[in-house]
C-alpha cells in the first residue's frame, strides 16, 4: 500500500509521515528531501528556476513519478503541497495511492512553523511573529483548499502530538476505511 499525506506547509506531513513509516514498517519519502536529491539544489533554488507555480508543480510532480516507481513496498510519501492536481491524478491512480489531507487550525499549524535560509538550513532562535504566520496559514489553507477537495481521506490533528495523530492514523489505515483515490 502506498500512502500519500496532503496538508499545507507545517501541517504535520513529514513529522507524522516518518512515525507512520515507523509503526507500519513502511519506507518513508519526503517530496521535499527528494526534490532537492534529485535536482541537487536548494528548493528555494529549484522554486526560482520556475517561472511560475504550474512550472514548479511540473517539477515536483516529475519527482513524485520517480518516488512512486521505485516504491517496491508499501511506503508513505509526505507530499509537498501541489496546487495543479491533475498532473499527479494519473500517476496515483495507476499505483493505488491512498491520499490522506491532514488538516489543523491555522493556529496550531503557525506553532509549528520553523524558519530556513536560502539554503534550507534552520534558523535557530528565529523569533516567529505568530499573528503573521496564522494570517499565511489561512491564505495557504484557503489557496489549496480546491486542490485538496477531492481526497476523500481528511484527517484533522485538532492540536493532538504527532504520536497521537500517526497512532489513530494507523487506525484508520488498520481498519481498511481509506479510499483509494483521489
């Protein structure tokens, strides 16, 4: 089975996506990470390169395409959020993916913000302006939310740890209740 977790930036996708891998006995994929594995760059790098979102959701939905061939057992993939769906519906229905969107309040999601340099390196100590963070996390919520409507598999974190979500997503996974489609 493969699983592919949806969300905005910040939702909990990486974080909850390796505990998933762990507990399930899954291999674990990042789009992120293996984005800049495949182009050798940085993803500010690779976002600039693009003249527009389309161009870079083209980008990452080439790397998608290379994670889901050479996924030779059940694995999660953490999927960086892609706007034009389209691209990706193909490629997911041919391989049986099972699409989750995690969800969460923009409140929640911007105590999770961490802060990259150019070079995506963490910025430590980084003073978060939380008001300005909810604001973004409700314009990025709002700009995916016609992209994400059409996975039926939602799950909302409601503010709950990563361990506590990942545990009740492999519950849902356990109990054969996800679709498998997006």
């Amino acid at each position: 089975m493969i699983i592919a977790l949806f969300g905005v930036t910040c939702v909990g996708k990486t974080t909850i996506g390796r505990i998933l891998g762990e507990e399930l006995g899954y291999d674990f994929y990042d789009l992120d990470e293996e984005t800049k594995l495949f182009f050798n760059d940085t993803i500010t790098n690779i976002q600039d390169s693009c003249f527009n979102q389309h161009a870079y959701d083209g980008k990452l939905i080439e790397v998608l395409k290379t994670i889901l061939r050479k996924c030779s057992r059940d694995s999660i993939i953490a999927v960086s959020p892609i706007y034009y769906t389209a691209k990706y519906r193909c490629p997911f229905q041919e391989h049986n993916v099972f699409s989750i969107e995690l969800r969460d309040l923009p409140e929640n999601i911007a105590r999770r913000v961490i802060y990259t340099d150019d070079d995506d390196n963490l910025i430590e100590n980084q003073k978060i302006d939380y008001e300005h963070e909810v604001r973004e996390t409700k314009r990025s919520i709002s700009y995916y939310k016609k992209a994400h409507e059409k996975i039926k598999n939602k799950y909302f974190i409601d503010g709950k740890t990563a361990q506590e979500a990942a545990m009740e997503i492999v519950e849902m996974i356990n109990s054969d209740s996800l679709v498998p489609q997006l």
